[in-house]
C-alpha cells in the first residue's frame, strides 16, 4: 500500500483566478475497492477545458481541483479485487478523470485507465484521454452515431463517417478510432493539416475555409454511404457548417457533435441529430463505461503497440516542475484557445526555447514531475 503520506493538489477556490499549489489530505487505500487504483502522477496534459473551467463560472460547488488526464505508476490497489485483476503496484498507466488530475495522487476508475505501452513515456500516452473518451461517447455511444466499435485487425466496411476538425486534439483520435472500426474517416481541416490528417488514416480531407466546401463535402459523401458526421472542432460554427453538409447530401445523416448544440431549431430538415435532452443525460461516468472499455482499455494499449494507432496531437513538455508548472501550462494552453497558431508557436518557443517553424502542426500541452 502507499507509503506517501500527503498528497498535494492545484487547487482552484474560485473561477477567475490562478489555481495554487497546497498540501492535501493522501487518498484512503482502504477505501478503493473494487475499482479504484491510486496513481502518483508522472505527467498531466493540459486541455481547452482546463483555462475555460478556470476563467468562466460554471456553477462549480468550489473548491475544484482540474485536470482529465494523467500518467503514472499505479501505487496502490485493493488485492484480489476486479482492479487487481487488471494493475499491480508499479504498473506504468495512463487514465481519464473528468477534472481532479492536477494532483501528485490520484484515485482513478480502472475502467478508465490502460497500461503504457513498452517504448512509450508518459508524456505520450497522456496526450489521449480526454479526446478519445470524447470521442468514443459521440462515434460509439447508442445515443449518438452507434458505430462498430475499433478492433485489431477490423475489415474495412465500405462506408464513410465525416469528422468536422479532424486536426483537433478530438479529431484526431477520431479519425484513429473510425479507421480503426473499418469505416473511410473524411475530415476538414486547414491546408496545412493536410498531410497530418492523412497520416492519422483520413482517405482525403477538405479545406473547411473553402467557400464550396459544402457541395465538395456532400458529392464526397454521396459517392457511398456514410454513416454519420460527427463535429470534432469550431464550437457552434462547425455544428453549422457540418450540418450545411449533412443536408446538403442526398443521404439522411446521424449527426453528433462535441459541442452542445443549443439552437436545434437552425439545423436543416433531413438531418438526423443524435443529441440527448439536458433531462435525459447519463450521468458521468455512465456514458463512458458503455464506451470506454472497448476503446480506452479494450483497443488501445493493442493498438499503440502495435503501430496502428499514433500519438496525436504530438505531446510538447512546456516544463518539468510538477504541479507548479500547470498554471504556466493552462496560461499558454489559453494563449493556444486565444491566438491559435500564434500560441502554438509561443508555446513551442516557451519549451524549446527557439522560434518555431513557420507552419506547426498541432501538439499537446504536457507538464511532467521535476
Ligand atoms: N463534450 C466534451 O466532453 C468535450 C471535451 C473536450 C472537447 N470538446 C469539444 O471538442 C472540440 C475540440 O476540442 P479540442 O480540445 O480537440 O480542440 P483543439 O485541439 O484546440 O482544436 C483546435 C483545432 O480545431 C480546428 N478548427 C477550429 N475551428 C474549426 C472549424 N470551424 N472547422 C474545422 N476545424 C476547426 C483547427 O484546425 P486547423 O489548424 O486545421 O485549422 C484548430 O487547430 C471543441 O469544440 C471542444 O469544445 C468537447
């Protein structure tokens, strides 16, 4: 069992401020049952949401402590119990958490966490939890898309699923995930992402900047069939211009979107929105344990290992200081939100030290244990 005896948290006492660092109570290995491991932090990957979470009021009961995705080593877990039956002491793991990450310990669900991979550092694998359980719930889960799960090995389907933004850190893993189901993942993006789309399994990809996207997109589409559009990036103007797309081919596409749509009454006749009502959400976790153990755990340590399934968005340590460097880290990451491809270039400035190229690609804000 751990023999640490404090833990310490970034803690956020209120939206609108910086979070700081503070000593906390250590987790209870007595109360982990049968499906909790406790993990000491190695590396945390920032995410959009951490500086949205920190800056805007979400109705929070504060304190919160932030943070979805960690890697570590599993410290402790309850002996003979289902968890046991997955981790040991020791083991190199990689989890999800909605929010509580940016801890030295943390207590995760095992059916939220997966083994790194031989050859891989923590840094890499913890680019992945939060896009992929966003991911799954919208691709796989029965309430949205529904499509086949990945497998190794799967057998191409002969259908396409359009992915909206697949240069985002979701997208990404989206069009990895859909590929790896069999289905053609078409995706947008910037020019410039082109290659690194297709390098992800994308069969082609479109400029969203494009003024006759839409009519490209759609005779895409129409070539076979498509079994759904999912809204990977660009908030309320990507659900718009993805559903132009769904209604504009001549097929009646299931349609599911990251970002919350809350003006349904502009989508366009003959799309098949797939999008629960506030009162008939499952809670969280729910909507990940129906989706995430065939993805998360069940698919992707294989696939990792195996070559199938990449690192992206690349992981970028922005410093090695542990929980005193997240709030560096959440600052750049707003600076990212704020400036786009001017951030990304200040960040990589901020870790390497020396200018960026001219075009970057997408990466992951990381910060790792000093
Ligand atoms: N529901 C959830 O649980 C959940 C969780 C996390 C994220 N999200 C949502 O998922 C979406 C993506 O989040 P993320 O963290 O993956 O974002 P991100 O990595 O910050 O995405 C940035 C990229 O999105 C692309 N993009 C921006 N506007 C676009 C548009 N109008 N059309 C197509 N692509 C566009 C750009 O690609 P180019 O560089 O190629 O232009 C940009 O580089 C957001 O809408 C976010 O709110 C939802």
């Amino acid at each position: 069992m751990a023999a640490a005896r404090t833990n310490r948290v970034v803690w956020q006492g209120k939206f609108g401020v910086p979070g700081d660092v503070r000593e906390a109570e250590m987790p209870s290995t007595n109360e982990l049952g049968d499906h909790k491991v406790l993990v000491k932090v190695h590396a945390w990957a920032i995410n959009p949401c951490d500086y949205m979470l920190q800056d805007r009021d979400m109705g929070f009961a504060y304190p919160v402590i932030l943070g979805c995705d960690v890697a570590g080593t599993v410290e402790a877990v309850t002996p003979g119990s289902p968890a046991a039956a997955k981790f040991s002491v020791g083991d190199r793991v990689f989890g999800y958490n909605a929010n509580n990450g940016f801890q030295d310990y943390v207590t995760f669900d095992e059916r939220l966490l997966a083994k790194v991979p031989e050859g891989l550092e923590f840094r890499d694998p913890v680019v992945l939890g939060l896009t992929i359980a966003t991911s799954a719930v919208f691709l796989f889960g029965e309430d949205y898309l529904n499509l086949d799960f990945p497998k190794i090995g799967a057998p191409k389907k002969g259908k396409s699923v359009l992915i909206w933004g697949g240069a985002s850190a979701v997208g990404s893993n989206a069009i990895q995930l859909v590929t790896g189901a069999g289905y053609d993942a078409i995706t947008t993006c910037s020019k410039n992402n082109f290659d690194y789309v297709k390098s992800l399994g994308a069969v082609s990809a479109f400029d969203y900047k494009d003024p006759d996207v839409t009519e490209k997109l759609a005779a895409e589409l129409d070539k076979g069939e498509c079994a759904g559009v999912f809204m990977a990036a660009g908030l309320n103007d990507g659900n718009i211009a993805a559903w132009k797309v769904a209604a504009a081919s001549k097929q009646t596409l299931k349609f599911a979107s990251s970002s919350y749509i809350t003006n349904l009454d502009e989508v366009p006749k003959g799309v098949d929105v797939k999008q629960l009502s506030p009162g008939q959400f499952k809670p969280f976790p729910d909507c990940w344990f129906e989706t995430l153990p065939a993805t998360f755990g069940g698919y992707l340590p294989e696939a990792l290992a195996k070559g199938v399934y990449k690192i992206a968005p690349s992981p970028l340590v922005v410093n090695r200081k542990g929980l005193e460097g997240i709030q560096e880290a959440i600052n750049l990451q707003r600076a990212i939100g704020e400036k786009g491809q001017e951030g990304v270039k200040a960040a990589i400035k901020h870790a390497k030290g020396e200018a960026a190229e001219d075009e970057v690609k997408p990466v992951k804000l990381i910060v790792e244990r000093a």
